[in-house]
C-alpha cells in the first residue's frame, strides 16, 4: 500500500524518470501496473536495474515489512559488483515504521565492505507516518502523504545527530525546530535527494537519528496499535452489540497486518518496553484514584489529558 501509493504520487507530482516495481508476485506487479503506481514490474534486482537510465542517479524505496526490508537490502547489496549496478550514484531508502535496524545495517554495509569504483550508494532512510488498517496495492492513493509528515533519519544515534548539528543537544517534542537545521557533510546532495523526492508528493519532511525516532514512535504509533489491540481482547465476541462508535474508533487499529506488526514490536522492543511502562505508571495511578473514589485527581486528570488532546487538532 506504502510503496504504491509512493509510485501513485510521483506520478501526479511529476517527480521524474521511470517506476519501476520490483516484486515476487507478477500477478501483483501486473495489478500495481493497471492501477498506475508502476510504469513496468519485474521479478529480479537485474531486470530492474536494466531498465534504470544510464547516467542516472536511481532512488531505491524499500516497501516491505521491517525485517524483510533489511533482508531485501542485504541482498542488493551482494549484487553490487553486478556489471548493471555499476556507473550510478545511488540513494536507498525505505519506509519502514521502525528505523534504528535498517539503519544500523546500511552504515554497517558502507563503512566495512568494499563499494565498486564509480559508483556511489548513499543510505537515508524514511518513514512516511501516513497509512491504513490495508495493505496491498489495491489501497494505494495518490494523496496519502499530504501534509503528511515523513521523518528521515540520516544518523543511526542521537550523537550521530547531535555532532551533525552542532548545538542541538535534544530533539524537540514537536520536531518544530529540527526542520530549520541543514545538513552538512559529503552526501548532502543525495540526502536533499530524498527530502525533496517526498515534498514534491506533498509530504512534510524533518530529519533525526533513527534511534530517536524509534524511541518516540514507540510512544505515538507503536503503542496506540498495542492498546487497540489490548482493547479488543478483553471484549468477547457475544457483546459486540453493546459497542458503538467509540468502541469502533478505539479498536480500528488492532485490524492492521498482525505479520507487520510482529516485526514492528520485535523491531522496536526495547522502545515499546519503555512506553508500556509508562502507561503501566498511568494505569496504577487510576487504579489507586478509583480504590480511593478520588474524584479530584480523576478530573485534575482528565482535563490535563483534554488539554493535550485539544492541543493536537482535529
């Protein structure tokens, strides 16, 4: 759905050269083709890369699940003294929900084997936090990522970051502030590649470290899925009758791909450890207000937690 809805943007948006789908499944790659979010589909690296302009730098997007893309990644990467991978300038991304593995992997690659001569291989990963309960190309839309914000993590740690930056000590909870910051060093270039790449499909683009992102995604994606899901369980089937919209609100994310998300908790355990004692912390002090029919505190609570919501918008 991500990686389609990817091909369908660039097209409207006019990015430029070819879309090319590289996929196991041909009757799928046939599909993305009728529905336009492909120019052609293939079943190999080599196929693909036959038909990338010569001259030309290539953009790779990742659009599996979290650790098939790494897995897809490793094997590009032994095909990198194929004789059609040679002679371009290459940037990998990705748009993965969790980042700090694909990351951590990409800087392994550059900095501890060998790259052909006259080619270059850049990675910047990217998360579009844009998406649905559906998966499959079927679901793809041109507009998915308007005014939708895309987080690209060019640093794999916080003091990766931080050294890039200079003064920056901390990322601000609002990310505001990050998207006035420029990047300085040798790949700039193909790093503007992929901001610009997700503007021009409408996207808001900030960049941090992909530990950093994890760490916060935990708390603002990873952990609304898993409270969902948490919600769902405790109802039985037999009152369903008794939900409403609420209930249907609530809920709609524990309908997600469970083969995704396993990879993304796995991915990101650590990080979803912490947020769920956070949330464990918040759930004992209701339990101690209710015990004690502390009314107060559970206002004091709710209008705190209003306030924020509020904050947030629509």
């Amino acid at each position: 759905m991500l990686g389609g809805s990817a091909g369908l943007a660039a097209k409207i948006a006019r990015c430029g050269g070819k879309i090319i789908g590289l996929g196991r499944s041909e009757t799928k790659l046939r599909r993305a083709a009728e529905l336009g979010a492909i120019d052609v589909g293939v079943t190999s690296w080599r196929g693909a890369f036959e038909l990338c302009e010569p001259g030309k730098p290539t953009m790779v997007l990742f659009a599996l699940p979290v650790e098939k893309n790494i897995h897809a990644l490793r094997e590009l990467w032994d095909l990198r003294f194929e004789p059609w991978f040679l002679g371009r300038d290459y940037v990998i991304s990705d748009v993965g929900s969790t980042k700090k593995g694909f990351a951590q992997v990409g800087e392994e690659l550059a900095k501890t084997t060998e790259v052909p001569e006259n080619t270059r291989v850049v990675f910047v990963p990217s998360h579009p936090i844009a998406g649905s309960d559906k998966s499959g190309v079927e679901f793809a839309r041109a507009d998915l990522f308007r005014n939708k914000l895309t987080i690209l993590t060019p640093w794999t740690t916080a003091a990766e970051r931080q050294e890039a930056l200079g003064t920056m000590k901390a990322i601000p909870s609002d990310f505001s502030s990050m998207a006035s910051h420029s990047i300085a060093g040798p790949n700039i270039d193909m790093i503007r590649r992929v901001r610009v790449f997700w503007s021009q499909v409408g996207a808001r683009v900030l960049e941090t470290s992909a530990e950093e992102h994890d760490q916060i995604l935990a708390r603002t994606s990873h952990l609304p899925n898993l409270a969902s899901v948490l919600t769902m369980s405790v109802v039985p089937l037999d009152e369903f009758l008794f939900t409403g919209t609420g209930f249907r609100d609530v809920t709609r994310l524990s309908g997600s791909s469970p083969e995704m998300w396993v990879e993304i908790y796995s991915a990101n355990r650590a990080a979803v450890l912490d947020a769920l004692e956070r949330m464990e912390e918040q759930i004992l002090r209701w339990k101690q207000f209710l015990k004690d029919d502390d009314s107060e505190s559970i206002i004091n609570f709710l209008h705190e937690t209003k306030k924020k919501r509020d904050a947030l918008g629509s």
